[in-house]
C-alpha cells in the first residue's frame, strides 16, 4: 500500500512563483503609494446619489422572493457568498407586477448580517455579463456606480475585499448576538477611484496570485493528507515495542498567565517574543519564559488537545502545556506522536472544555528506540 505523492520540487516552484509575485505586488503597492502621495487618486461616497434616469438607488436591497406566483419565468436568484465573484444560487418564480431589484453586470452584493462583525458585508461582484434576469434576496443588499464605465467589475471584487475596505465596512455593523450592516453607515464608505489603465494592471496581478494561491492551498491540502498518511504508518506500532504512561515519560507543566495588553499582535522591537496559548501563536510579548525546543499542547477550549513545537526564546501561557521528556523521546519525536494520539478526545465535557494535565500523564504510549525514533522524525519532518 503506497500514499499519495506530491513532489517536492513542484511545492517549491510554487511556493517560489507565490513570492516572487507577492514580492511584485508589494513593489507597485510602494510605487502607487508615492504616486499617491504626490497626486492622490480621487475618492467618493458610497452614499452619491444616481441619476435621475436611473430609478434603482445606487444602494438597493434585496426582497423576499416566493416561489408560488402563477407567472412560469424562472429567474437567477443572486446573492454574495463567501467567493469575490456572484454566483446564482437559486431560481424562483417573479410575477410581471412584482417590483424587485434586479442585479446588473458590475453590481456589488453584500451580505448584510453575520454573527461576527468580521464577516458582516462580505463582497461579491457579478463579473460576467447575462441576459437573464437576476434578482436580489433578502438576506443581502447591492451597490451600483452611478457611471458604469467608472470600475472594472474584475477591480471591484478585489477592492472591496481589501483591507481598508474591509475595516470601513466592518465598522458599520451594530448587534449583541447577530450583527447587521447599516446602510446609512455604508453611505459613508468611501473608495479610492484608480484609472482604468491601473484598475487593469491591478486586475492581472492579483488573478494571477489568486490563482496561484489556490493551486498552492491544493497542493498544501494533498501535502498534509500525504503526512497523516505515513504518520499513521509510522507510528503504528506493534506488539513488540513496549507502551508507558506519557507521566513516565515525560514532564508536562502549564505556562504562566499574562494580561492581554502586554500582548501585541504583531512582532516589534519592544515585543519581539512569540506568545503561545492554546491554539497556537497567540501574539508577541517581551519576555520569554521558556528557552529550548518543545511540543505544546492546548489545554483549553473546543479546539484543547492540538499540539505545536516551538523552539528557542518563547512565552507560553496558561493555557499551553510545555511538554519535557525525560530522555525516553526526543522532542521532536514527541511531537508527532502526540499530535498523531489525538488528544482532543481525552477533554471534559462542559461549556468550556478542556485537558487536565493530570489525565494526559496516565495516557499509554509506545517507547520505540531513540533509533527508530530519529528515521521516524527524518521521515515525517520532510512534509512540514
């Protein structure tokens, strides 16, 4: 029985085209930046208002749309998903004398309530033109240009996902529970307005970096299937090797707590430490304490038992338990058996789940020689 096989040449050829394109994109971001601050683009409201010719607002929302009218004409039923460009999810019956908002070539959908603020009108553009009829649902509104010529719809579905647009519209959600867009709020956006020859340009890099993107995350998603598959081969042992408790074995200790506005999320000179809690990198913190290289497992929350590695100076906090062998393993070792025992499934049950350390020192585990242990470890470090 063999695994799946992703060559590694073909990830770093990738990986290689993502940077070098991440590192153009980044250039002319520099060059537009000091073209802007020389001669900055124009920007407008959403809240302009269209033309008197045009009836549809150039905010309009979606209706409720019923499939029982006696009229047969099946409609596109658009709305935005999670994707930059709209997709027709639907089709409905309209009736003739049903007043609806229908959708246009270049038209903005958002969605307009989430239960996160964060994914509060996310945007999707209809980039192909259509003849058929295409009309908004309730659950989402649109936007459109007074002056159709003024964007190119392939521009717009990466504005409006960018992340100045992004923190303007996240911020015209309100709720407690479920968050919703407010349009009046959204009159206030405002977006910059780029020539059409630099809208081009735009367009033709960023769909070349999207495209590479996602044949990287396919790439990546084989990659880690292909590790789970020789990690499952490896460290499936049998009855000859012997099995000890991890408490045997190992010393398992939780970090120390620390307040969040000691945390900053991103690395800088004065905290240029990696904070570690449960689920991972939390943010970067001033001190460490904890020197060397070791397996951390969360211990706190639905995700409690996944396990990282870190190595060198980092703080770990008191939701991530620092994991020590005392010579029957070697760290690295450790890691990729405990990430392969699946610890989430020793949590206790409750609101707030979590791992007791003292339940995870009674776990059996295989002790193969430290032999076998680095051929394991030369194996599996090779997919990460």
């Amino acid at each position: 029985m063999t695994g799946p096989r992703i060559s590694n040449k073909r990830m770093a050829r990738l990986l290689g085209y993502t940077n070098l394109l991440q590192n153009e994109i980044c250039g002319i971001i520099r060059a537009r930046r000091a073209k802007c601050n020389a001669d900055p683009p124009p920007v407008r409201k959403f809240g302009a208002k269209m033309p008197a010719a045009n009836r549809q607002p150039a905010i309009f929302g979606g209706s409720v749309l019923l499939d029982h009218h006696a009229d047969d004409r099946a409609v596109g039923l658009a709305h935005a998903l999670a994707r930059k460009c709209a997709d027709v999810a639907d089709r409905v019956r309209v009736s003739d004398n049903e007043r609806q908002n229908t959708v246009q070539y270049g038209d903005v959908l958002f969605t307009g309530s989430s239960e996160t603020p964060d994914e509060c009108g996310m945007s999707s553009v209809l980039t192909t033109r259509t003849d058929q009829k295409l009309y908004l649902n309730s659950f989402c509104f649109g936007y459109r240009f007074n002056d159709p010529e003024m964007f190119l719809p392939g521009f717009t579905k990466h504005l409006f996902r960018s992340t100045e647009l992004r923190a303007q519209i996240t911020r015209t959600a309100s709720g407690v529970t479920r968050f919703n867009v407010s349009k009046k709020r959204m009159e206030d956006v405002t977006i910059p307005v780029p020539p059409i020859e630099v809208q081009r340009e735009i367009v033709q890099i960023l769909d070349n970096f999207t495209e590479l993107t996602a044949e990287l995350t396919a790439e990546l998603t084989a990659r880690k299937k292909q590790y789970e598959y020789y990690r499952g081969e490896l460290l499936s042992f049998d009855a000859s090797i012997p099995k000890k408790k991890l408490g045997e074995t190992c010393e398992m200790k939780a970090g120390k707590a620390i307040a969040s506005e000691f945390i900053s999320s991103v690395g800088t000179q004065d905290r240029p430490i990696k904070c570690y809690g449960g689920n991972g990198i939390r943010g970067y913190v001033n001190e460490a304490n904890q020197h060397g290289e070791f397996p951390l497992i969360g211990r706190q929350g639905a995700l409690c038992g996944n396990v990282n590695y870190a190595t060198g100076d980092f703080y770990a906090t008191e939701h991530a338990v620092v994991v020590t062998s005392n010579g029957d393993y070697t760290q690295r070792f450790l890691y990729h058996l405990l990430t392969y025992m699946d610890l989430n499934q020793y949590k206790s049950a409750g609101a707030q789940p979590g791992l007791s350390v003292k339940n995870l020192l009674e776990i059996p585990a295989p002790v193969p020689s430290l032999v076998v242990q680095k051929r394991i470890v030369d194996v599996l470090d090779n997919f990460e």
